[in-house]
C-alpha cells in the first residue's frame, strides 16, 4: 500500500446537542458544560485508497468519539485526532462527536470518496458527432454545469423490487452532475429496509420522441449483481401498461462472471402477452468499465438498429402491426440496478460503490 501527497478538507460545524443530564426544574438544563464549535478537518490520499487523517477539536471538549461509519464501534479519545485505513476506492461516512463535561455531544457527519489510482478520464474511449448529414439535432443534455437539469429529469425513487425482485433503494442523493458528466453511483448501505442504494432518472412528461438517432456516450459499471441501463418506455405507460407501451433497451450490462464486456440491445411489446428479441454485442477486447462507448440506435418508420462505437449488432423489422408501440413517443430512463432477475445478487467479489458515467444523450431526427 502506498501512501502518496494528501489533500485536506476542513468542515465547521453548527453544533446539535443530544441531552442526557437531566433538567432543572426551574431554570432548564445547565449548558456550562457543554462543548461548542466543533472543527474537523480530514486529510486525504491524493490518489486512490490509502490512511485517512481525522482531526477534530472544540471548545470545551473531554472526549472525542470516531465512527467509520454508522454501523461501527466508536474509537475513544481525548486528543481528536483519528487515523483510519481505507484499502478500497469509495465514497464513505463518518461521523465525530465531541463531549463534553456535561455528557452532551456535539457532532459532524461528513461524507468522502476516494478514487482509483487511475480513473477513467472523459476523453478515453469512443465518441461520436454533434450533427450528421441529413439529421437535424432536436434534442441533447451534455451535463455541463453542477447540478441535474429538473427541466429534463426527474428523479424516480423508492424500492419494492421494480418488478425484477432488485435490491436497491433508488433516491436522489445517488446522482451528481459536475466535470461535464452524469454520475449515477450504486452505494452498499442500509437505507429504508434496503441494503443498497442507486438512483433512477426519467424524462417522462419531459422529454419525449418518436424516430431518430440516439447516442448515449458513457462508462459503466462493473462486478456480480449490477445492472446498468440506458432505456425507453412508451410516453402512454399510465394508460396502456407494460409491455403495451413498448420497450426499448439501448443498453443494458449484466456484471459479474466475465459478462462486463457484454450489452444488450431489446425490444419489448405486446403480442398475445409478452414479447421481446434482442442481440448481444461483446467488446473483441477489454470490458465497458475500461473507457466510454457510444450506445446507439438508429430508429425509424421501418425499423430500429442498434449500434456500439457506430458498429451494428441488432436489428427489428417494426412495420408489423402488432408492433404499433415502436410509433409513439418513448421517453428515457437511465439507471442501475443492484440485483434482481437477471443478474442476480451481488456476493463478496463486489466492490462498492460502482457508477456509471454518461458524458452526453444527443436525439437527431431527420430534417
């Protein structure tokens, strides 16, 4: 393990008392014992896993008390400074308190995340144009700027399986914005009943389209049980339901026991119950997780084609007309999943967290 330059980060505090001496009758709780202004600055590896350096300090404090995180055993001392080993690249929660003599606490609970030695940079990998001959460009979201454009997205959130028996609990806190990029992070963290967390993006009531091409430019995930994805549904799900709005997989990876250089493109309709067909594309090298791809699909009166790097793998015929869903808007999904049907579970060879990076989704149709 090695031990590069550190970079700091130095939070203060508003100080939230938990009470545990009892009152006085007449005058209230005497606070004179109580600590106050709470500091702590953590120092960081410059790259990658390695020692985290915690250092806390406050006005009248005795105690000092580090969690890892929620789950762990505190370590106690009276100086604040705590060292701690990370051998995993992550993002994790801490939390510090200060007692003092009145056996009140002040706290701080801070979040961090520690990159790989060499992460993926936006300009590895495959990309493709900003216009083509013939198209027009009539819609696009480069990501630019630090927040999620509400305008585009709206956040889908909750658990309950999403009709795949998956895992995660999908919230808002899961995706950031900032680089030029979308990040969506799979967490292992009990929340509301789960034990993982991912988020799940929509257009629906947005952004909606009938034909045209789509580049969707990203990095994804890897390890057993993720699930990253790049969809459609049908704008008249509310009314028709599933499969009856019509599916549209543009990409999807199912992680683990060698299937991260792997997608699937898929099509899913009504037709005396459920059908689908789909085709596979596997990367002559490397894994999805190694660079950014462009998923593509060429989508049109006729027929939608599905591309990787501007190379074909998979095409449907739609003019039949029990396929009539594949002519009215569709609206986009981007999410990951963490378990369920497909991929299973996650297990031990699972490192958490894992994202998937979207640089760009660019719709041109034609002129």
């Amino acid at each position: 393990m090695k031990y590069p330059s550190y970079r700091s980060l130095s939070f203060v505090l508003i100080p939230v008392f938990l009470l545990f001496a009892s009152c006085k009758d007449d005058d209230g709780p005497d606070t004179t014992g109580d600590p106050s202004n709470l500091q702590v600055s953590l120092t960081l590896p410059d790259e990658g896993p390695g020692m985290v350096i915690i250092e806390a300090s406050a006005e009248n404090a005795v105690e000092y008390r580090f969690y890892a995180n929620p789950q762990a055993d505190p370590v106690v001392n009276s100086s604040g400074r705590f060292e701690q080993l990370y051998t995993q690249s992550g993002t994790y929660r801490i939390e510090v308190r200060a007692y003092g003599p009145s056996g009140r606490y002040v706290k701080a609970e801070k979040q961090f995340t520690l990159s790989e030695d060499n992460p993926v940079t936006i300009g590895e990998g495959y990309s493709t144009p900003i216009e083509y001959p013939g198209y027009q460009l009539v819609w696009n979201d480069e990501f630019d700027g630090n927040t999620l454009n509400t305008q585009f997205w709206t956040y889908e959130t909750g658990a309950g399986g999403w009709g795949n028996n998956e895992k995660q609990y999908y919230r808002s806190e899961n995706t950031s914005v900032g680089g030029s990029l979308l990040t969506i992070e799979a967490r292992k963290e009990n929340y509301q009943n789960s034990q993982f967390t991912s988020s799940r993006l929509i257009t629906k009531g947005k952004k909606a389209f009938t034909y045209g091409r789509i580049d969707i430019r990203a990095l994804l995930p890897k390890g057993q049980g993720i699930w990253p994805a790049l969809w459609t549904l049908g704008n008249n799900i509310s009314t028709a339901g599933w499969p009856a709005c019509g599916e549209i997989d543009i990409m999807e990876m199912i992680g683990g026991s060698g299937r991260e250089k792997t997608v699937h493109g898929t099509l899913h309709w009504e037709y005396n119950g459920h059908a689908q067909y789909g085709q596979p594309y596997t990367l002559p090298t490397g894994i999805f997780a190694d660079e950014y791809h462009v998923f593509t699909i060429i989508w049109d009166e006729n027929s939608i084609k599905w591309y990787v790097n501007d190379i074909k793998f998979n095409e449907v015929d739609i003019t039949p007309s029990h396929m009539s869903e594949f002519h009215l808007p569709h609206f986009f999904i981007f999410n990951i999943a963490v378990g369920g049907n497909w991929p299973g579970d996650p297990d031990a060879s699972t490192v958490f967290p894992q994202q998937m990076n979207v640089d760009y989704i660019r719709v041109f149709q034609k002129n």
